[in-house]
C-alpha cells in the first residue's frame, strides 16, 4: 500500500506523543511515571485534542496568538492542567512557517493582537508562574499595558526570555529546537532517539 506523505500538523501531533512516551525522562511525566494530578493520558489526550489548531497554523489561518490560544482552547476537555503550553508556543511558528527560518520570519513579524491573544491563551492555562511581576499574566491591566506600549508578541517574548527557555527559543531563532533535531538525527530512530536527545540538551 502506498503510504500517505505527513502532513506538518501530523508530524506536530506525533512529536508530542512520541515526546510523552519515551522513557525515561528524569523529572518529567513518561510512560513510567506520572505527577499526581498530570498523567500521561492528559498529554495523550492534549496530543489528540489540539488537533484543528495544528491543522489551521498549518495553513496559516489566523495569527500564532490566536492559534496558541485555539490549541489551548482545543485542549481544555482534560482535567490534567497544563500539558503542552510550551510545546504550542514552539510548534505554532514551525507548522505556520514550514521550517525553522520560516518559523523565524513569522515570530519576527507577530503584532499587538498576538500578544494580546497570547496573554488571553496563557491565563487559561494552569502554568505556575511568579505573580506580581510586571505584564503579571493574572492581572488584567496587563493587556491594556501591552496594548498601550505597542507590544507584540515577539516584544512579550524578548521581555520573557531572561527568565523563560521557551521564549528564548523565539528570540534566538529556535537554537535548542535545530539542536534537538540534530540529536535525534544522529540517535537513529526509536524512543531512545527521544531520551537521547532529551538527556542532550
């Protein structure tokens, strides 16, 4: 039988899986070991669920704030907390741009409304962060604040990323991600490609 080419949002959906699953991952939920309120099946379940926010920043429907806060929308049927926030704010760019240059492109020209959806996204998720910070996301002067200096999301992103790997992957034009896949390249394919990769960086 032939087999049908991946798609992007394909490919999205199956790194997250394979991430989850592969064992072991010292610290983070596996296939062995899960936290008290966050399980596997809650990834599993995030995986599958964020399916039409994949599939719309694959064709590039909608902004990357919206399209985060589509993923975490989508997400919201499990009961798990935050599964794969970080992971949508990576993947967003990449399925919108194609690559890694293209998804460098697209966070290079984000507006005030991404940032503004963005902010929107992250206050529905259960993400712990320090309160009373300024731009503190439980605070809803906040997206008024961001509004009124201009902010885009790659500005929200460049404010975060002294204190946040995720958005320093945004401003250092996804160093860690072409890492990552330079890891699992040379680990072969498997499971262990993941923990190797994982442990690399």
């Amino acid at each position: 039988m032939r087999m049908r080419p991946l798609t992007r949002a394909d490919r999205a959906q199956l790194a997250m899986i394979l991430e989850v699953s592969a064992y072991p991952k010292p610290g983070n939920v596996d296939r062995c070991h899960d936290y008290e309120t966050t399980r596997l099946e809650h990834f599993l379940a995030s995986a599958i669920l964020a399916r039409p926010a994949l599939e719309a920043a694959e064709r590039s429907e909608g902004g990357p704030g919206a399209l985060i806060h589509q993923a975490v929308e989508c997400t919201s049927g499990h009961r798990g907390g935050n599964t794969h926030f970080g992971a949508f704010i990576l993947l967003i760019p990449l399925l919108m741009g194609g690559d890694i240059p293209g998804a460098t492109r697209v966070v290079g020209s984000t507006t005030v409304d991404d940032a503004v959806e963005f902010y929107r996204a992250f206050g529905k998720t259960e993400v712990r962060v320090i309160q009373g910070h300024e731009l503190d996301v439980h605070d809803p002067s906040s997206i008024m604040e961001i509004r009124s200096r201009g902010m885009t999301l790659y500005d929200l992103m460049l404010f975060s990323a002294p204190r946040d790997m995720v958005a320093r992957e945004w401003i250092n034009g996804f160093e860690m991600t072409r890492r990552g896949a330079d890891l699992i390249h040379a680990a072969g394919s498997g499971q262990q490609a993941v923990v190797e990769a994982f442990l690399g960086l």
